[in-house]
C-alpha cells in the first residue's frame, strides 16, 4: 500500500486547490483524487463541481519510496511543480452548471526524479 505516500503528497499539493476541497486515495492506483465545489466571484457556490485526478506511475512511486531523503525532497519539489504546471492548463476555473469533466494529470518518474 502506497497510501502513507499519497497522504504526504496531498498534504504538500493542498495549497493548490481551493481550501474546501476534498482528498481521496486509491493506493491501488496510486492515485489522489481532489474534489470541491467551485465558488463564484460574488461568493455563491456553483452548481458543478470540480474534479482532478492525480495519477502517479507505478515506477514514479517505486522510485521515489527507494530514493534517498534528498532526492525525495527535490521530487517533492517537482512534483508540486508539475501539477501546479497542469493545473494552469485546465480549461476552465468558472463554475458552470453541471459537473466538469475530471482533469487527469500523470505523473511519471522522470517529471520528478530526473535531475
């Protein structure tokens, strides 16, 4: 079970996403899904919500549980960096009127144990 990982991993990409919204793990996947409920620019919530899945490779995890502590640090850093890269990208941040579709980011081993 990879879950102390991913637990790790939400807690350092948490300043990303809005501060209601919800972590959920499937250790079978190695995935981290975010959820919330997104809020307008007068305050009211919207009716959709968000969704983005966190993928990371089987490799990428493998990986990182055999680094040594500062090469984790560094993939931690990477890692916040890569999402935060494909965050920017997602098409839209308005709240709209039905549930958007879920954004899906990979993660692979060279996006954050490469040097």
């Amino acid at each position: 079970m990879h879950q102390p990982t991913l637990v790790k991993w939400a807690d350092l990409l948490g300043p990303l996403f809005p501060s209601c919204a919800e972590f959920a793990f499937t250790p079978q996947l190695n995935q981290i899904s975010v959820r919330w409920q997104p809020v307008s620019h007068l305050g009211q919530s919207g009716s959709g919500k968000r969704s983005v899945a966190i993928f990371i490779a089987p490799n990428a995890m493998k990986d990182y549980r055999n680094a040594q502590d500062g090469q984790r640090a560094r993939a931690d850093r990477k890692l916040f960096a890569h999402v935060h890269s494909n965050l920017k990208r997602q098409p839209s941040i308005l709240p709209t009127q039905r549930d958007e579709p879920e954004f899906r980011i990979v993660v692979a081993s060279v996006d954050i144990l490469s040097r």
